[in-house]
C-alpha cells in the first residue's frame, strides 16, 4: 500500500483540526507535526502539501446503494439481516450479497459514486466497503461467483483507493474505469472487456495489464495472461431496423469471428440502468415491450471464448402514447372454466387498435396469441389447455405506431366445470328451478333427463333469465344441468350435474314442496 495521502492547506487550517478530521482517534496531532517536519503548528501556510500515512487514516464503513432494480432481485445487505427483495434505496454492507433472476438486472451506486450493472442470472458478494475518512478513498472488493457485470469505476483519488472483483478463476483491480466482466464455470472461462482506462487482471500469479479494446479470459484451461482484441461493433442495417415505435426490430449483418450477439436496451441519461438484455446466435431480433422514454441500443458480437466486442449504438424514443387500454375481464387471478375465455378491454383516446397477447409466463418470451385486434373483444381461435396464463394489451394510433404494453394480468384456465347453483323448488302444481345469474348478455340452456349421462334428454330449453318453471314430471329421480351461452354465441361447459327427487303427481296439490337435491356422481 503507498505510504502516504497528501492533502494541501486551505486558508484557516490547522493540525488540530486536520488531525480530528482525517486521523484515528489514536493518532495525535504531534504526530502528524513530527511527520511532516512542522516548525510552527500555530502557522500552516495555505497551498503547501501535508503528508498523511495511509494506516493512520481513520476507516469507515462505507454502504453501497441500490439505484435501479429490474425483475426478480434478492439481496441480504449483511450478515445480521434476512434476504428480502431488493428495492431502489436498499444499502448494502460488508457480508451481504445480491442475486438476480431471469431476465433481471440491478444497478449497485458505491461510496465514491462508481457503479455497477448487475446482469441476469447473477450472484454479486461485498466482502469490503469501506472508505478513508472523508478523504475520498474507498476500499471496495466484491466477489462476481456467477454472471456478468458491467462496471463504470470512478478515478482513484488517492493512493489507497481500491475496485478489485474477484471471479472464481481471476482477480480485476481498477483505478477509474468501464469495463465489463463475467463469472465462467467449469467449461466457460472468466472474461474481462476493457472499454476505457486501465485494468490489471490476475489469474494463478500470472497478470495482465489490458489497454482499452483488450480483454482476456482465465479458468477453464484458458492460458492465463494472453491479451485478446475485442471485436468490433457490428453494422446495423437501415432497412431491417425499426426503432420509432414497439415493436422494435432490430438487424444487422454478420461479423466475422462472431459466434453470437448480445443486445441490450439502457435508459439514455443512465447506461448503467438495463431495461432489456438478450443473446441470439440470429442477425435479427425483435423487442415487444420498452417502458416510455429515450433509450439506447447497444449491440456487439461474442467471440468462441465468450469475450464481448466493441458495441454499436443506436438512441431511440419510444412515446407514452397511445397508453394501454384497460382491461375489463377476465380479472386478475380470476378462474376461467371456458377453454376459449373471453377478453374484453377498452379504446383509449387516439388508439384505432389493440396489440393482443397470452403467454405462459409473465415475461412474454414466447407467446401462445399475438394480434392485433380492432374491436375491444377477442376470443381466441383455439383451446387453452387447463393451467396459468398471462395476458396484456398495447394500443396503436392511426399512424401504426404501437404504445408501451400495460402490465401482465394472470388468469387460470380450470376444465372443472361452474357451479351455478341450481335449485329447485315445487310451486303449485309447477317445478321451479333457480340458478346464479351470469355475466351480462349470457342466456342459459336448461337440460333435464332420466340418466345421469344425458343419452336421452326430455327437457332441453334455453332461457334469457337464470330461472325456468316446467309442468311438474313423473316421480321418481331426475337429472338436471345448466349451461351458460355468452351473447356472441360461445357456449360454455355445463355446469355439474344435478340430481333431483320429486315425489309423485298429487303431492304438488298441496302447495310448496321440498326437493331433494343431490350432486351427481
């Protein structure tokens, strides 16, 4: 470590003061005087150099802060707390760690204001935050165990600052640069990309100064401290790229020694801030959903080692409007038992369509349904299979460009058939027979028979009210079930069969009459 931090006098400075600002509390003034050789404490003369030792310094712990938070994010912030879901404003300190799920990413702000993009699928260790006092030096070592982060180190200002990520094959010190660098496995090496200033990466005592547009690997039977040139930014293509409105495409063409792509979406006035991430081994990629505002696309090629080039950039605004429309049905979390449910939305102002979407998973990365629809309804074409879905809507304008998608909605496909809760009564000579009203415009298709499996059907009527009054039938058991038919003629499943017990003819003279109800097998 160097020996000493230099500090230069203002005017009104003195040792006494200097030394309760920046030294141990074991440290005395007389020291500090001895030190550097001061004849006069009482006289410090503004703009000369005072030496300060660096283990003298008083040593603080120094939290890092979440700044941006996109998916699924864990963080422990020490050792004494519980996990929890990261959230923006959550400090971290020494002993904690973060991890990032599919499709996540988290923006990490340090003491001396560095920063660091925590990619997807990641798992980032603090084992030391701490800084020097308030002489701007900070002391900062993570562990990058598994996946990719991108890094903007602010300029050392001081002899002690340190940024060392330690990966599992390979140590990358820093004093004041962007690079990139990603924890390998067993088959995959570690890789450092130098984008500006200066790195020094170590591997088994074997080191490596990088230059900026340099990066290397370690681990994984890579040869520790060979310099490798990143390979340069890929050319986008005009004719295939569209980036005034969702969804955006993007194309471009191959670059040779290029085994793949990676595409990334960061906000313009924070680059470290990810909104969208992809690998393709395609020239072509299309994004469906970006938040409003003015971004940025970044595109670069990946080599066989795993060592990502020099990035083509594109900014791009993506507008608020049209808004999304607002759902009507079905509700979030709600249980369908149609395999072809309706869904019904609203048009916002200025929209002349609806971009429609179900999916499995609430990240949309691949889609069951994706059209666009000029009505505020849809049913779709074919079945859904019982189980989770998601779905969400985007509106687009006269002028086809397409708004943001509002958010995912959930909703459950079940093959149990509805309870409509049938019950029958006999009035006057008459059965009676009630059930829960359905949604507006439904009618109902009443069916009655002898056996439980509907082979031969003596009442098959369809009402618009949820109530139907037949002639009384002979004793004896019947079998009764309702089906709701929506008002675009959709026909829904039957609800569960019922079985009802009348008594005979001439017990209905008497008046009202109770009736035994059962469940069907």
């Amino acid at each position: 470590m160097a020996a000493d931090w230099t500090y230069r006098v203002r005017p009104g400075d003195n040792l006494w003061d200097l030394s309760e600002r920046y030294l141990r509390s074991d440290i005395g003034w007389e020291q500090l005087q001895a030190h550097n050789s001061v004849d006069d404490p009482y006289r410090l003369p503004p703009g000369s150099l005072l030496r300060f030792p660096v283990q003298w310094l008083r040593v603080d712990p120094a939290k890092a802060r979440v700044v941006a938070v996109r998916g699924d994010v864990r963080a422990q912030p020490s050792a004494r707390h519980p996990a929890s879901d990261a959230e923006h404003g959550m400090l971290l300190g020494m002993g904690g760690w973060l991890e990032t799920g599919d499709r996540a990413s988290t923006t990490i702000e340090f003491a001396d204001l560095s920063r660091m993009l925590v990619q997807a699928n990641s798992r980032v260790v603090f084992d030391k935050l701490s800084r020097y006092g308030r002489t701007g030096m900070v002391d900062t070592r993570l562990r990058l165990l598994q996946g990719r982060t991108t890094n903007q180190v602010t300029p050392s200002r001081g002899p002690a600052s340190r940024h060392i990520i330690d990966t599992p094959s390979a140590t990358t010190s820093v004093r004041g640069t962007r690079f990139r660098t990603s924890a390998g496995n067993a088959t995959t090496p570690d890789t450092t990309e130098l984008l500006q200033g200066a790195v020094h990466v170590d591997s088994n005592g074997t080191g490596v100064l990088l230059s900026p547009g340099f990066g290397t690997v370690a681990g994984a039977g890579a040869t520790p401290g060979t310099r490798v040139e990143l390979l340069p930014a890929p050319v986008l293509e005009d004719a295939g790229t569209r980036l005034q409105s969702l969804p955006v495409t993007v194309a471009w063409s191959p670059l040779d020694g290029a085994t793949g792509y990676k595409v990334e979406v960061v906000k313009e006035e924070a680059p470290d801030e990810l909104l969208f991430e992809a690998e393709t081994g395609d020239t072509r990629l299309r994004i469906d959903d970006l938040p409003p505002g003015r971004h940025q696309l970044l595109l670069r090629g990946v080599d066989h080692q795993g060592l990502q080039g020099h990035d083509a950039n594109r900014d791009f605004v993506i507008n608020a409007d049209p808004p999304p429309p607002l759902t009507l049905r079905p509700r979030v979390e709600e249980t369908v038992h149609q395999a072809r449910p309706r869904f019904e939305w609203t048009r916002p102002e200025g929209a002349t369509a609806a971009v429609f979407q179900i999916a499995t998973e609430p990240g949309f990365d691949s889609t069951l349904v994706d059209t666009t629809v000029k009505r505020t309804k849809l049913r779709p074409d074919a079945d859904l299979p019982p189980g989770r879905y998601y779905w969400r809507l985007a509106s687009r304008d006269a002028q086809d460009r397409q708004g943001a998608f509002g958010s995912p909605l959930a909703f459950v496909v079940s093959d149990e058939p509805p309870d409509p809760g049938l019950e029958t009564e006999a009035i006057r000579g008459k059965v009676v027979l009630n059930w829960e009203e359905g949604e507006p415009g439904q009618r109902y298709r009443v069916q009655i028979a002898r056996k439980p499996d509907f082979g031969k059907i003596v009442v098959d009527e369809v009402v618009d009210v949820p109530r139907l009054e037949l002639d009384r039938p002979l004793g004896g058991r019947w079998y009764l079930r309702v089906q709701a038919i929506d008002d675009d003629g959709y026909e829904n499943p039957f609800g569960p069969t019922q079985e009802a017990r009348f008594s005979c003819r001439l017990c209905y003279g008497a008046g009202a009459t109770a009736v035994l109800l059962l469940l069907a097998l």
